[in-house]
C-alpha cells in the first residue's frame, strides 16, 4: 500500500518541534517513505487530505500491565486468588489472554502504537507481543517483560511476579522468564502504596540488594534491560547501585542518587497517572485509607521530584500510565502526557516529544519509531486541534496508523464515572 498524507500540520516529535505545512508524507507499506513538498505527482499513491488536522508520531506508553482495565474496587482485590482462577484451565487461561488483547487493542485505537509491560500474567505479554507482530490480531507494537520477579509479601508477588527467596533463584526466575524470549526484565524491588503498612513509609524496601545484584547481572549476561518498581529513595539506591537501567515510579532524589543515575546511565519512567487519585481524590472516590491517601501523597510528591530533578539533571525521563491501577485505564495515555505537562511544568510540546521520541530512545526503539523521518514506521495520530495548544486535544483522534494500517475515527469504550473524577485534575 502506498499512501501521500497531504495538508496536515506536522508535528514530527522532536524537542523543539513546530506544526509544519507544506509537506506530504509519503508512506510505503509499513515505513515513511520519505517527507517531501506536497505540490510533487502522487498519482500512485493514494492521498489522504489531513484538510490542515494535526499529526505527529503516535504515542508510546512506557508502563503498561494488559491483564487489567483499571475500573476502581471498592475493596483491594486478592490479586494472588485472582490469577490463580484465571490461568487454573485452558478456557479460562485463553479468555484471559484474549481479555488482555483487547486491551492493547483499546491502547492501539486511543493513539498508543507502542507500549511497553512491565508485569504480565504467565507469558501472555510475549504471545500477544508476537500475535500482533504475525497480524494474527490488531495491537500495537509491544516491548514485553512477562512475569516479574518480586520476594515473599513483595509487590504482585505470586500473581504478576515470581516470589524469589535469595540471590541465586532471583537469577534463576531471570533465566526461566528470558526463555519466552521477552525484551526486559521486570523487578518489584520496594513495596506500593497499598503494601504499606505504616503511615509516612510508602515504597518500603522488600528486595534485598544481592538479589537485585544477581537478578541485573543475570539479565544483562542475557542482553536484557532491568526495569524496577521503586517508590522509595532507598530502593532507588538499590536499585542503582546494583545494575537496574530503568527506575519505575521513582522517590525523591538527593544529590547521591542522581549521580548514581548519571554514573549507570539509567533513567527514569514517570508514572503519574496511578499517584493522582490515592493522593489527590476525595477518599470516597479512591475507596482510599486515610494511610493510603497520606502514603500516596508522598509517593505522587517523590515521583514529581524525582521527575523534575532528573529533568533539571540531564538524566532521561520518558512516560507511562501504569495502566491496570485503579483509575487508569488503557486509553488515557494522553492523560499522562497531560500530567507530565501540569504538574512536572514542561512545555506542551516537550510533553508530546517525551510520550513520542524520548519514550522511544529509551525502549531501544529509536531508530524505529518515535518521530515523522524517512525510514522510521508509519506510528502516526491525527487530531483536530493544536496538542501544543492544549495537550486535551490528544483525547479525540480522528486517525490512527499503526506499520502503515489506518484505522479511520477509532472508538474506545469510555467508564464515563472514571472519566469525570479524572477531568476534575485536568
Ligand atoms: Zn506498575
């Protein structure tokens, strides 16, 4: 298939990017083909008209768990319980994998044609990774982590993480997960906000640190990235200092831990998305504790400090939802990029060039996608109005083009209720 996108106003997701007119990109079946004056002979392609619509590169969501929606519980459900019904018979285990198909699909139509898991049911990441690399079924490009690797009464242990009992079976759940081939490994190294058991001590640390050692050198023997889950300075030196490349959430940095940052080349993914409604909501909305509001304030103030330090730093800071959290659901990634904008105080446009080009660096998709250049996928959303203007502009695509296949006017099913509580933060 060739395609001649005319009259739109690009904005190509570089760091200083500016809407440009006057161009035609050109696309031949999965790439852009080149980038050229729209007055040329496209008499073999067919044209789409933009008619002077937005496009840029379509976003990237660096934090991504498929097996849930994000529709708020009254009560924390018992995840272990949970995992163990849906993967105890081959239906159940198949209805699942395709209930977290569906949900890639829903990030694929709200603009998202990359995402990233960072703790998934058994090899579920993997398989849909490749299902949807195969075009068995529409999604978007994935960077898969399957299972992560936590410690007893750590984060997601036993449901979407190993439970690693010392040093040598942390590298062993590494060498067990890297045989579905996955393109990370994911650690649970501090606890969240709902494994807190004491007010003011969010994030407390669970994996010791010669675990954390042997599981990051397992991997890296491997080729593979480390991810962590971390809410606690703490972790984030442990983190650290035993060989993670890229710290999820994060905590607030002192001048130690920033040039530890900058001495491992690691970064940092900014979540957000799940801190807003344990710190900010009323607690009948967030069914939240009065402990888990009060530790979810701190987490939400060191994910921000975190974020503009590393900024202010010249240390990476890409984005994610961390969909599957209560609240955030798989098409709000412009949400994110939205946040990253009000509360870290970025520009609109530095905003979009993080979700697009910098996500894409650091998921080790930069000569892939990320931007609108020659050669790079045809990843590209189109919305009515200037998201430089206002970054809301991302929540109504008029197009979506994932490797080249167009979905005209994509359709997500909206929870209206999680849709008003989370505008009010808009
Ligand atoms: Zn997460």
């Amino acid at each position: 298939m060739k395609y001649a996108i005319i009259n739109g106003r690009i904005l190509d997701g570089t760091e200083d990017m500016v809407p440009q007119s006057g161009l035609a990109i050109l696309i031949h079946d999965e790439k852009i083909q080149n980038i050229v004056s729209d007055n040329g002979d496209f008499s073999d392609y067919q044209i789409i008209d933009l008619k002077g619509q937005y496009i840029m590169p379509g976003l990237i969501n660096m934090h991504v768990h498929l097996p849930a929606s994000g529709k708020p519980k009254k009560k924390q459900t018992d995840l272990n319980r949970l995992v163990k019904i849906v993967t105890s018979c081959s239906l159940l285990r198949m209805i699942t994998r395709k209930m977290c198909e569906g949900y890639a699909k829903t990030e694929l139509l709200s603009g998202v044609t990359t995402l990233r898991t960072v703790g998934g049911i058994m090899d579920y990441d993997t398989q849909i990774r490749d299902r949807i690399f195969n075009h068995q079924i529409m999604g978007p490009r994935i960077i898969a982590s399957n299972m992560a690797i936590s410690v007893e009464g750590g984060h997601m242990a036993g449901s979407l993480a190993y439970i690693a009992n010392n040093a040598r079976e942390a590298s062993h759940y590494v060498e067990k997960i890297a045989k579905d081939q996955p393109d990370l490994i994911k650690l649970m190294i501090t606890g969240g906000v709902l494994d807190a058991k004491v007010k003011g001590e969010p994030g407390v640390l669970k994996m010791p640190a010669d675990y954390v050692h042997a599981a990051c050198d397992k991997a890296h023997r491997l080729g593979l990235k480390v991810a962590a889950h971390v809410e606690s300075p703490e972790g984030v030196k442990v983190a650290l200092e035993n060989g993670v490349d890229t710290i999820e959430h994060g905590a607030k940095p002192d001048k130690y831990i920033l040039n530890l940052f900058k001495e491992h080349g690691a970064c940092l993914i900014t979540t957000l998305s799940p801190a807003i409604p344990y710190a900010l909501f009323d607690r009948e909305i967030s069914h939240a504790t009065e402990m888990e509001q009060y530790n979810g304030k701190i987490v939400f103030d060191g994910i921000v400090e975190c974020a503009k330090a590393c900024l202010e730093n010249h240390i990476p800071v890409g984005l994610g939802t961390d969909t599957g959290c209560p609240f955030i659901t798989h098409y709000d990634m412009w949400r994110e990029v939205y946040y990253f904008h009000k509360y870290c105080g970025v520009s609109s446009a530095f905003a979009l060039h993080t979700a697009t080009q910098v996500n894409a660096k650091l998921a080790g998709l930069e000569d892939i996608t990320g931007s609108i250049e020659s050669g790079k996928a045809a990843d590209l959303i189109v919305c009515q109005n200037n998201p430089l203007e206002d970054l809301q502009a991302l929540r109504h695509l008029e197009m979506v083009i994932v490797g080249g296949q167009i979905i005209h006017q994509p359709q997500v099913k909206k929870m209206n209720d999680i849709e008003v509580q989370l505008d009010k933060f808009l």
